[in-house]
C-alpha cells in the first residue's frame, strides 16, 4: 500500500496530519500573495479503505480524488451518508464515462478530443456543471501522462468554436506533475510553465481557465508558491504530522 501502513492508523492521527497539511498549505499561499482558502485539498484516498477515508471528511477534507473510476463507484456507494466532492485525478476509459460522471464534482483528466466527445455524449443534460481539467504533460517526459502542448491547443481552438453550444461542462483550468526525476527545483520549473500556459491561453481563447492543480505530498507548497489553486495530496494525510 505504498508509503501508508493502514495498520497503525487512527482517526486521531489523521485529524492531526490534515490540520499539518492545512497549516502548511496556508503559509504557502501567504508567501504566493493569497489566503489559505484560496487553496483546495484535495485528499487523495486511492491506498485507504472508505473507513479512511470517511475520518479524513471528518477532519474537514470534503474534497477527495480517486485514480479508478472503479473506486469511486465503490467508495461514494459507501461514504453515500457523507458529504464529499469526488475529483477523479486518473485516467477516465471511454466505456466508463456513462457511469463515472454523475458522481463527479470536477475530473481533472481531461487528455484527448475522444473523451471530451464521449463525456458530452454521456452526462446528463440536466446536472450541475463540471468542471474538466486539461491534463497538461508540459516537460514532454515520456513517463508522465497527458496531452502535448500542441494537442492542448488543437482543443481549446475546438472548444472556442463551441462555446455557445450547451453541455454542462467547463473547461476550468490545467492540471499537471512535476518532473518525477528532476528535483523539486525542477519540479518547480514545471509548475510556472503551467501556470504560463494558462496565462497565455486563457488571453489566447478566451477561456478563463482559473484552475490549477498540481503539486502532491513533496512538492505542494512549491506547487503553491507558484500559482495552484488546487493540490492533490495522499501519503502525508495518512502518516504521524511530523512527517513531511
């Protein structure tokens, strides 16, 4: 289960590791020119049990993010007495398109033309807006998923043609990783290229992609000094506060 042992965890720990995160995530945006609420966390639950992640709700993290669609179909059916606003931050198959979306308050895995065509084929016409991120691979590494630089133009030129048609959906902003290899200045380097892009092209389009998510459990508050609005965070929630 990766760096988390589910066998010594308590509620008590987990409360105390979120309230370390939020503190860190605060003074982050304080150095960025923001206001902690100007941040989300999300809490990425994808190595705990529903029980987990239903104390990490408790601690005040509403906003959980899922890899497997599979997962958010099995956890949301167990946590269903429970607030809780399900990002799905890995990929999304075409084929469970249909059933992923009614549960979903933003993706934030948007990677190709294809599946922005199945998602308007299947949500329903009536539900709240969601938001979509574009899933942005900025350094080019042929070990990070998401879109080329070039295929994320291709379709925000696409979108800005459709703007006026009627889907509720919205294309809300960027996500991306650091460089996994690079080092946190490295990683950092990545994050204001992101934000660069967004810059550019919310001018360049028309759009206002406000969004930013990036930035995970070692590298959020570099993430954060350089413009996240969003940050995905998993291993630190579940592990003693003194640790990251």
């Amino acid at each position: 289960m990766n760096s988390i042992n589910a066998s010594v965890l308590t509620e008590k720990m987990v409360r105390e590791s979120f309230a370390a995160v939020r503190d860190r995530v605060a003074e982050a945006a304080i150095r960025s020119g923001r206001e902690g609420r100007d941040v989300r966390i999300v809490g990425v639950t994808k190595y705990v049990s529903a029980e987990v992640a239903r104390w990490l709700v408790g601690a005040g993290c509403t906003d959980l993010g899922e890899s497997r669609p599979q997962v958010v179909w099995s956890k949301a059916a167990d946590m269903q007495d429970v607030q809780v606003n399900w990002h799905l931050i890995g990929h999304l198959q075409r084929n469970k398109a249909k059933r992923t979306l009614p549960y979903l308050h933003m993706m934030h895995t948007l990677d190709s033309e294809r599946l922005l065509g199945q998602i308007e084929s299947d949500i329903e016409p009536d539900r709240p807006i969601l938001p979509l991120l574009l899933e942005i691979n900025v350094s080019g590494d042929k070990d990070k998923t998401g879109m080329s630089i070039a295929d994320a133009e291709r379709m925000l030129l696409e979108w800005q043609s459709r703007l006026k048609e009627t889907f509720p959906i919205e294309l809300a902003g960027l996500m991306g990783m650091g460089t996994l290899d690079g080092g946190l200045d490295q990683a950092r380097r990545d994050f204001a290229a992101l934000r660069e892009l967004r810059d550019r092209w919310a001018v360049q389009f028309g759009i206002p992609l406000q969004e930013l998510s990036m930035g995970m459990s070692g590298d959020f508050e570099a993430a954060i000094e350089e413009g996240a609005t969003i940050v995905r965070i998993g291993s630190i929630l579940f592990q003693p506060a003194s640790v990251g």
